[in-house]
C-alpha cells in the first residue's frame, strides 16, 4: 500500500501552525511544511524551503499533496501596508500555486476581524483574502478563529502575565469568544477530509462552545484563578486610552509592540463572539476543552516553561 499523500501546511512555524505539526503527528499523518528557515527534523514532517513570495517554494510544498491547510498570515505589524502583501498577496500566491499542482481542496484561516474590516487594516486584509479564497474555484472551507490561546502563545499571555500581578487592564465594556489552539487544530485538520456537503465552500466561525461567548471582565477573572488569584482588578480602558497605549508600546518596543494602534481599533470592537450560524456542524467536529480547564492548562504551561 502506497504512503499517504501528506497535506500542505503554510504557518506551520507559527503558534497556531505548531499545534497543527503536534496533532498531526498524534494522528500519524504526514505533513509538508512551507518554512522560511532551516527547521529541527520532525517525524512526518518534510520541510520545503520557502515563503510566501516565493513562487517555486510554494509550487515545491504544494506538488503532489491532496489538500492545502493555509495557515500563515501576519497578525501585528507597527506597519499596516504590511498586512497586504503578506495576507492578501501571499493567500493570492498559496491559491496560485495549489491550482498550478492540481490541488483541489484549500483550508484557509482567517479571522473574526475580517467581519468588520473598516475597523483595522488586518481585519480588511484578511476580508480581502477571504473574497480571493471565494473566487478560486477550489473546493475552499474558510474558518474564522476567535481568540486562540494555549501553550506557546504571546498576545494572551500578558493578560496572564498581568492577572499575576493582580490587575489585568481591559478594553471597552464587551464580550468575546475564545478557543483553545488544540481545538483549533484538530478542527482545522477534522475539515480537511471531512463529508463535502458539510464544510464545501462554507465559512465557519468556531469557539470553545461557551454561547455568547466570555465578557471581557468574565475572562480576566478566569485567567486570575488560573494564575492563582481569587479576584483580579479588571479596568475597563477606555478607546482613547487603548490609543494612547499603542503609542507609549510603540515609543518602548518599537517594531516589538504588542498593542499598535490597529489592533487597538478592533480590540475596541464591543462584540467578538462567534455567531452560531456560523458554527461548524456537530458530525465535523466540537470542542472539547473549556475556558476554564484551557485557562488553566495554558498557566500549567507557562510555569513549566518558565514565562510565569
């Protein structure tokens, strides 16, 4: 019997790209990965040198696979041109090269900010990106994550960083879905394969199935037990504040800041929860890691790695 045709895995670096190589091996199924940089070998895993913008690198990891898991894709710049040419250019190039291979089925990762793409320049990019996947003509499924978090992430763990401290600053009063990245992952994989006339051409908004989602105060308090502490003082910033932080985050970390002026405008977004029309069918896949038990096992992991 002949090996399996591996899947092609664009962002396999990145936090949500690591979790996916980790589920992937759990599951025995081989992966061709895009990377930019030499990577450590992994079983099941053939890296293909390459980016992006790399034309022959992305027809190398996309020749001969059954299917295209689109991963990659720029979240935070201090630059918001940036986002152009790395989500809507470089989905453009991963499309391209999928159809120059002959590759039918596309699983692309985008985000709940492309809901409400006049707020940010990464919500509109990641729009754009989605009307580009649309018109392909692949055998496209779409899945807007809400708030991943998990081991190995940096946006949420300051909030964690924060609540050990005991004060967790907050945007505007609001509410937001949530999803473990190995939930995440096992989605993303479970869609690959899964009965056409469920996921085809279908955009999914998924979470950790918590309806309506977590209030931005509830989460704070969650991440609080999480790190120890009974109760955390959870501010509620206001829009002008969160803009002033980017400013005084870009001033100390430079091209380093983790609050830039874009991410503030949709960080002050009230309503981030993912709408259960959007919601992936019950045969496909369910979440089975809570925002509590998820909270806690992310703290788990950021003492033993030594964040905490």
């Amino acid at each position: 019997m002949s090996a399996p045709v591996p899947l092609a895995i664009t962002g396999a670096t990145g936090f949500v790209g690591q979790a996916v190589l980790d589920e992937a091996a759990a599951r025995g199924l081989p992966v061709r990965a895009l990377t930019r940089r030499p990577q450590q070998p992994m079983a099941n895993v053939e890296w293909v040198q390459g980016g992006l913008d790399d034309a022959a690198g992305l027809r190398a990891c996309c020749d001969g696979v059954s299917a295209v898991l689109h991963i990659a894709g720029l979240t935070n710049t201090p630059d918001p041109a940036q986002f152009e040419q790395a989500n809507v250019a470089g989905t453009q190039a991963v499309i391209d090269a999928a159809k120059g291979a002959r590759v039918k089925r596309f699983v692309f990762v985008s985000s709940l900010s492309a809901r409400e793409p006049k707020l940010s320049a990464y919500g509109a990019s990641k729009a754009r990106a989605e009307a580009l996947v649309q018109a392909s003509g692949l055998d496209w499924t779409t899945v807007r994550p809400p708030g991943v978090y998990g081991p190995r992430d940096v946006d949420y763990f300051e909030m964690f960083r924060s609540a050990k401290l005991g004060v967790v600053p907050l945007p505007p009063r609001g509410a937001s879905s949530i999803i473990h990245v190995t939930d995440l992952a096992r989605l993303l994989l479970d869609l690959v394969d899964a009965q056409p006339a469920l996921v085809r051409k279908k955009l999914f908004e998924p979470d950790d199935g918590r309806t309506g989602g977590y209030g931005h105060d509830e989460l704070a308090q969650m991440i609080g037990r999480a790190v120890g502490r009974r109760r955390v003082f959870a501010p509620h910033l206001p829009a002008r504040l969160l803009k002033a932080g980017a400013r005084i985050d870009s001033l100390l970390r430079g091209a380093k800041a983790r609050l830039t002026a874009d991410r503030a405008s949709y960080m002050a977004h009230p309503n981030w929860v993912s709408r259960s029309d959007r919601a992936v069918p019950k045969p496909v896949w369910q979440p089975e890691i809570g925002g509590e038990e998820g909270m806690r096992r992310t703290a788990a992991w950021y003492r033993e790695e030594g964040w905490l």
